[in-house]
C-alpha cells in the first residue's frame, strides 16, 4: 500500500493532539500567558550597604537586548506581571574602597503580601582584599508566582565595613538581574 500526503491545512478540523510528551506550545505561549525574558540594570555606581536597592534601575535597552516579559519597577521594587514560575536571576559587580578581606553580601528578597514585609530567598557572598579589588556576586531563586497584586522582588547589598561599591553601567550589563518565566503553575 503507497503512502500519499495528507493535505492538513484543508482537510483537518479541530484541535491537533498532541504526542506523550508534546507541549503543545505555540509562539512561546503557555496557556495564553508569554513566556519571556526581562533584563533590568543599575546604571549609576553607589557605595554602602544598601536595602533595597533602590535607585537608578532601567531596562536593558542596548545591544539586542531580550524579550520583554512586562516586568515593572518602582524604587527597586519589582512587581510580577503574570503568575507562573518564574527564575529571578541576580549578577552583582563589586569593588573594594578599604580595609582587608571585606565580605559583601547580595540577597535576592521576596514579599508575598504586598511588599509590606520581605524574607531573604536567596544569598551570595564574595570577598574583597581592598581597595582595587573586583568581585562579581550571582544568585537565582525560582518563585511560584501565585498572586501578581502581592508578590514583590528587592535585591540588597551590604558588607562588613559598609564601604564596598557597586560597579554599573548604563550602555552594558555590570551590576542587574534578569527575570524570565518558565510556564505555568
């Protein structure tokens, strides 16, 4: 018996199964709700411990920059624009002014009433020798975004003599944090 083509786009009607195993994406949407990548950075240096970070946050917007998932920031406030799964991923650049053996400390931390209290979700340290001396901190959590009007995101910095930097950049990726949602609940 010959196998002949199968006109699909015209003579199939319905929904198409999908095989074990599919994921019956299309378009990089799942259940209606984009998949996505968000890159946020901090464009203006700052000394000290720092929580949250709170100024001088933009979007990436140079060099083929990725896909925007809608991400919003207010006063180094992140706010969900979707529930879903999502991976918070944190880069830090740092640099040393004093002292020795300086610890400094980057924290990814999460509220889930509303930003009225934070928990620590997720901590790096690095170590600095002194004044010269350059370190990069990256930390990731993956949050099951349940409620977008409570779910929040702030990133804090401190040391143990306060007198770190951080290292930004407005044209380039130095000190930011990439959010990206992974699929649905």
């Amino acid at each position: 018996m010959a196998l002949s083509k199968i006109d699909v786009a015209n003579m199939l009607t319905g929904a198409t199964p999908v095989a074990n195993g599919g994921t019956a994406l299309t378009s990089g949407f799942v259940n209606g709700s984009a998949l996505g990548i968000d890159t946020w950075r901090i464009t203006s240096n700052f000394q000290g411990n720092t929580d949250p970070v709170t100024a001088n946050w933009e979007r990436d917007d140079t060099y083929g920059n990725g896909v925007s998932n809608g991400m919003t920031e207010s006063s180094g406030i992140f706010t969900f624009p979707s529930t879903g799964f999502w991976l918070v991923t944190a880069h830090f650049q740092f640099s040393g002014d004093s002292g020795d053996n300086i610890y400094v400390l980057l924290n990814i931390n999460v509220s889930t009433n509303g930003g009225t209290g934070y928990s620590d979700a997720a901590f790096g340290y690095t170590n600095l020798d002194g004044s010269g001396e350059y370190a990069k901190t990256s930390i990731q959590k993956v949050l099951d975004v349940t409620d977008t009007s409570n779910f929040r995101v702030s990133f804090t910095t401190s040391s143990q003599d306060n007198n770190h930097y951080v290292q930004t950049d407005t044209n380039q990726n130095a000190s930011y944090a990439i959010f990206q949602r992974l699929g649905d609940t």
